[in-house]
C-alpha cells in the first residue's frame, strides 16, 4: 500500500523488486499482488500465479461481496481459506487503496493490495502442528468469521471435544482454534 501511495506511476520492474524484497523471507507467502481499479495487474511468483493476472475482482462472484464491503468499509478483509484460480487453497488478505485527488480534497479508490498466504506453511511456522501425539488441533472461522466460520484445518469431532479453545484475533475477524485429547 505505501508503494502505490509513495510512486503511483510505478514500472512492473520496481514494483517485482519491492515486492520480491519483502516477501524474501516469509514462508508461505503465495504471492503479493496488486490489482488496480479491482484488476490483478502485478504479481509476484509469477510462473505459481500468472492465472491470476486480469482477474476482475469485482466481476467474480465468489469474491464480489469481500472486495465491495472492503472499498465500502475502508479496511482489510480477509477471506479463506479459498480455492485459488491458478489453483491451490490459500487465505487472502486484500486491502483496498485510496490514493488523494489531485484536483480537490478527498480521495479516490485506486485498487487493491493483496496477501495470498498458503495454509500448511502458516501452520507449520507459527508452531501450532507442534503438538503431543495424543493432541489434535480444529481451526474455525473461514474468511475471519471465528465461532461463526466454517472449520478450515481439522475435525468437528476435535472441536466437540476441546479441552481448550482459545480465540485468535486477526486485523478484521477472528480464528477459533480447539484442542483435544484424542487418547479416547
């Protein structure tokens, strides 16, 4: 977002090597995109997700409703985990870009900024799938909705028979992640 805000009229070429350095050493970073006026314009990790470039994120049903309340509302939404259209499951965090009207005062919206970022290596990074042989993990709350959302990453029975559950807030939205004995 500070890219676009700082150089607004930035090449393909500096938005790869700032992109490229950022992501350089985050594990499961699927790839940062930019989508102005709601089109996926520039990617990184190009030959994984050229599918994605021209994607119309206003024109896909599937993502219509989370990039429209996002420009409405102003802030990140996350969605996901969600079937990718250059194929693998991801958890995508798009932030919508409001760049100041030259002219006047306000602002206007240019597009948006995403995260896509792969499940499996999240998990394995943030030390949750370091468990004792005899624990198992659930993960609710599907495109941020905690108790609410759907389970992403384990089993219903798991989560029936918590011994623990703890909440993990996210920028918009919240996780659920139960714990079980699975002993018997």
């Amino acid at each position: 977002m500070a890219f676009v805000k700082a150089n607004p009229n930035f090449t393909e070429q500096e938005f790869t090597v700032y992109a490229n350095a950022l992501q350089e050493n985050l594990k499961g970073l699927r790839s940062l995109q930019l989508a102005p006026k709601g089109v996926v314009r520039y990617v990184t990790n190009l030959e994984q997700n050229r599918a994605a470039l021209g994607h119309d994120l206003f024109a896909d049903p599937k993502r219509r409703v989370f990039v429209e309340q996002a420009v409405k509302d102003r802030r990140y939404v996350i969605a996901g985990p969600i079937k990718l259209i250059q194929g693998g499951t991801a958890i995508i965090a798009r932030r919508p870009i409001f760049l100041p009207k030259p002219s006047s005062s306000g602002d206007t919206f240019w597009g948006f900024a995403t995260v896509l970022i792969d499940v499996a290596p999240l998990l394995a990074e943030s030390g949750l799938l370091n468990l004792r042989r005899d624990m198992a993990l659930t993960i609710r709350g599907k495109d941020g909705r905690g108790a609410a959302g759907d389970i992403f990453y384990g089993t219903a029975q798991t989560a029936t028979r918590a011994f623990a559950t703890a909440n993990v807030i996210l920028p918009t939205g919240s996780w659920q992640i139960s714990a079980a004995d699975i002993r018997g």
